[in-house]
C-alpha cells in the first residue's frame, strides 16, 4: 500500500526548497526527507523549469532520478552530497547525476539515457539491464555489474569503472561497452567474467586468466577501432575525475584485453524451442 505523506509534512519541504531556488539552481537539505518526499521535491522542481538539483546531507534515499520523465523531455542536473540509497538513476531519461561520495546497489538500473557519475564507489548490480547513457565510476563496483547491460536501435550504453570489479561482470550482457581500468595496483580478482554474454564488449586494463572468464567468452588484444572507443571514453573518465592526477596517456600505455561473446545464443543447446 503507498503511504500518503500529510500535507503539512509536504508543505515545509516544499518552503525549504523554495526558499533556496536561484538562478535556476535548487538546494535541498535532504536530511529528514523520506524517499517519496525527496523524489516528489525534485519532480516538483524539474516541471517548475529548476534546471539543477543540489542534495545536501542525503542518506539512503532510493531511486533519485527516477521519476524524472516529462513529455517535454525537461533536463535536469543532480549534485548530490552523502550516500544515496539503491536504484539512484533508474530508468533514467537524459538527466545528470553526480555523487560526491559512494552509491549503493542498482545504480543506472535499466537506464535509457543520460549520466552518472560516482566519486567514489559503486555497489552491487551496478547498470542492471542499462540500455543507453553513461556510467562512471571512479573506485571499484561490486557484483554482477553491467547484468544484462543491452543496446537498443541506436543507444549504445558506456561504463567505465577506475578500479575493479567483484564476480560475475558482464553477466548475460547483451550489448554495450564495458570498460573496467584498475587504476590502483590490485589485479582484477573477479571471477566468472561475461558467464553468459551475447553481446557487447568488456575491455580491461591489465591481465585476465582464462579461468576467471565464462566458457562463453574470448579474450583477444584490442584492434585499433577498439583502441579508438577506449581512448575517448578513458579521456571522458579523466575530464570527470581530474583529481585522480593521471593523464590519458598513462592509462592507455598499458595493455588491454578485449572480452567478446562467442556466440549469440550461448546457452541455445540447453532449451528446446
């Protein structure tokens, strides 16, 4: 059953974000507002034309983002300050969002277009079934990251992670690019990388043992059209973290390894149709 918020409850959030409105920037002080009242102030906001959100004190509200779709197609930046909750950016519509801090499970979750950016680290489930836009993320994501990731017509969804990832990245992926960096001297430890994968393309920095890569995979060098998609998007990685004192070239003169699916129908002997 959904819980109706009272009126009065509304009534002063709704004075507190007004009275900080300027120049087309909001500021909220989340701490205190639930999930539903915090997504209300922000939808409230992005129809009144606010075209950026500053959150400030958030902890754990879920699905930031998410309620953002208009038929006008109204864009709107979110900057927020703390630890959001599970499913920041769902099924997110061309909007941007910024963490200055970590972000917990189901970030981008089926997300259709737009940005995300995590100045830090990213949990579990991390571009869950994403089929447009953009994930980066700075420190390392958690399990089962970029699950089902998948293209669609001319969307083509981008991650890229500046640490490592835990087990089972790229499962079933269906399309997308995948770039996973491990820019802090620990080896890419994750097992059971692209069990299932049909699609897309995951490149990591460093070494991988075949052991730790699903019997659907091939790992092969990157040829120069893969060399050309990981330039541009480690250069857009490095434009949105400066502070971690790289530059591209430090980064690119490493070796790469291209993880590709072997088959459309990885699993096709298994089902009879």
């Amino acid at each position: 059953m959904t819980k109706a918020y009272p009126a009065e409850a509304r009534s002063r959030g709704q004075k507190r974000v007004q009275g900080r409105v300027c120049s087309g920037t909001a500021e909220i002080d989340a701490a205190g507002l639930e999930t539903r009242e915090l997504n209300d102030h922000l939808r409230d906001l992005m129809l009144a034309g606010t075209e950026k959100a500053v959150l400030k004190d958030v902890c754990g509200q879920r699905y930031i983002g998410t309620r953002l779709y208009s038929p006008e197609h109204r864009k709107m930046e979110i900057e927020i300050f703390g630890t959001p909750g599970n499913d920041l950016g769902a099924f997110l519509f061309g909007h941007k969002i910024r963490v200055h801090g970590n972000a917990q499970d189901g970030v981008g979750n089926t997300m259709d277009d737009g940005e995300i950016v995590i100045e830090g680290r990213a949990g579990d489930v991390t571009g869950f079934s994403m089929r447009g836009g953009k994930i980066f993320v700075r420190e390392n994501v958690g399990y089962r990251t970029a699950l089902h990731m998948k293209e669609y017509n001319e969307k083509r969804p981008v991650m890229v992670i500046g640490g490592t990832s835990q087990d089972f990245l790229g499962e079933y992926m269906a399309g997308g690019i995948v770039i996973l960096l491990g820019l802090h001297g620990k080896p890419h430890k994750g097992n059971f990388i692209g069990n299932g994968m049909h699609g897309g393309v995951i490149y990591l920095r460093g070494s991988v043992d075949k052991t730790q890569v699903g019997g659907q995979v091939d790992i092969s060098p990157p040829d120069e059209a893969d060399r050309e998609i990981i330039e541009r998007y480690v250069s857009e990685f490095i434009e949105r973290f400066p502070e971690i004192g790289l530059d591209k070239e430090q980064i690119l003169n490493s070796d790469f390894v291209r993880l590709s699916p072997r088959s459309k129908r990885p699993y096709g002997k298994l089902y009879a149709y």
